[in-house]
C-alpha cells in the first residue's frame, strides 16, 4: 500500500516547477505551512532528503531528481486515469480531440467528419492540423483523442491507415521544366524549395524530403505551400493526393528527376489511450478505417 499520497507528490513538484515553497503554495492554493509540512513528511516517510541548501537556495539532491522525475510520471498517470474514468462515465463523449498529419487528405477527413454527424450529432470535434513533431507531442501528451500520424511513438496503439507517394513538382512554366531534361539533384540548388513547418513547439524538422536549395522558403500549412506553388514562386515535394486537381489541369507537373524521384510514407491511425475510449472516440475510429479503405482501393485501381 502506498504511504506518499498524491497530494505530497504534487507539492513536490510545485515547488521545483514554481521556484519556491511561497510559490508552490500560490500555485496549489494552499498555505506555505502545508506544502512545507507534505515535502517534508514525504522525506521522513520515505527517509531520504530532497533538498540541500546551498547558501539561500535550496537545491534538489541527487535522489531528489530522481523522485521528481518519477513524481512527474505518476501524477500525469494518475490525471490520465481520472480524465478516462470520466469520459467513460459520461457514457457519450461531449468532445473529442483529433491531430490529424496535414498528409492526411482534408476532404477525406472532412468526409470522415460528416459521416461521424450523422451518428453523433451532439459530439464536438476538436481538430488540430499537425505537422511532423507537432503530432508526436499531441499524441505523448495525450490532449487528443485520435491521431493519424507518419510515426508512432514508443508505446503507443496503432495501425497502418494509408500510404502517401511524394512527388517533386513545379508550375509547368517553371525554369526547372525549361531545361528539357532530366534533372539531378545539383539542378534543384538553383531554385527556391517551399517546405513546411514542424508544427511541435521545441521544432526540429521542416517537411520537404530535400532539403539542399540554397533558397528555401517556410511555410506553415500544405494551402499556402500549394498556393505558392501554382504561382511558380519555387518547386516542392509534395504529397500526390494533396495536388490531384493541379496535375490534372497541368497547372502543376512533376519534375523529371535522374533515377527514383518518389518518397513513401506510411500513415497510422493511433489511438493514445485506447483503453478509455467511448462509443464515439470507437464510432469515428471505424469510420476513418472504413473510407480511408475505399479510397486506398479507388485509388490502386487507377493508373499512376
């Protein structure tokens, strides 16, 4: 049986994450005696010390870094098990909360979203359009419900939804398709590239399978990358689905590349905590699987 309470956990945490027992107190809405008082029965209780004082500031120990970080763990689990304890009880979900890849065809999810309507009328849907990084902190933070991402991280539910083919294209008019030949890569360094943003908040890539212009433009999501596109301002790898409509009409043209031109990538739908989801969070879950299917099999039936 446990003998750290929660409440003691989280004191402990508040006063490292706040800077101080006057904060943390502020911060967890309680007296300066209290949070004291809880830190200090978790170290006799645990018979460890948590903090040194060096000169005016008090210090986490080396144990004491270590049950922070573990602290940390614990309550996040524990918030997770209150919040699907909740949503399970609620029977219905009022809200659920999607990071969906911008590769991910919007008209399709948009599809996706009216079919769920019909079933779930009274349910919100909470989208957020991700890229790269972007859906791997919504899913390890757990703010969604649903993710349809390029990548798993380590733990988590999933399963393949769809491939995506990238393609190199430009405006048709484009210097690049003026050469009247196929291109390597040392033709590309020339010309302005147009990638997107890592939507994360700590960003550590950029969308655009090559990355070596010399001129580059960043951009936060696939209308603008596309828009500038078509305007010929600069050449892009792009997903093919995404510019389906502009290679039909030529406005757009893929580039003709010295050798394999293509990238692949493989979309997953995820599930964070597949444990806690309701009729709703399992309702649109079959649904994305079920049109994303019939358009997986529309589209292997027609010539690339």
């Amino acid at each position: 049986m446990a003998r750290i309470s929660l409440e003691q956990w989280k004191a402990l945490v508040a006063v490292v994450d706040a800077g101080g027992y006057a904060q943390a107190a502020a911060q967890l809405h309680k007296s300066q005696s209290a949070v004291s008082y809880a830190v200090q029965k978790l170290e006799r209780t645990l018979n460890v010390q948590v903090f040194q004082v060096r000169g005016r500031k008090a210090e986490l120990t080396e144990v004491g870094a270590a049950l922070l970080q573990r602290a940390k763990t614990l309550l996040e689990d524990a918030e997770q098990l209150e919040h699907g304890a909740q949503r399970l009880a609620a029977g219905i979900e009022p809200k659920l909360r999607l990071a969906v890849e911008i590769l991910f065809p919007t008209w399709l999810l948009l599809e996706c979203f009216a079919a769920f309507a019909t079933r779930y009328p009274n349910t919100h849907l909470e989208l957020e359009e991700s890229v790269l990084g972007g859906t791997d902190e919504a899913i390890l933070s757990r703010r969604v419900d649903l993710a349809i991402a390029p990548g798993v991280p380590v733990g988590f539910h999933s399963e393949p939804l769809m491939d995506v083919r990238f393609i190199p294209v430009a405006h048709a008019d484009h210097p690049l398709h003026r050469l009247g030949r196929r291109l390597e890569y040392r033709d590309l360094r020339q010309h302005r590239q147009i990638v997107i943003r890592d939507s994360a908040v700590q960003r550590k890539r950029e969308s655009g399978a090559w990355l070596g212009a010399d001129q580059r433009w960043t951009v936060s999501n696939k209308a603008t990358s596309i828009q500038a596109l078509t305007m010929g301002l600069g050449f892009a790898w792009v997903a093919d689905h995404i510019i389906a409509r502009e290679l039909e009409r030529g406005v757009l043209k893929p580039l003709p590349m010295v050798g394999d031109d293509q990238r692949r990538a493989t979309l997953y739908l995820i599930s964070p905590e597949p444990g806690f989801a309701g009729p709703a969070s399992q309702a649109l879950a079959d649904i994305l699987r079920r049109e994303t299917a019939k358009q997986c099999a529309a589209q292997s039936t027609r010539p690339r």
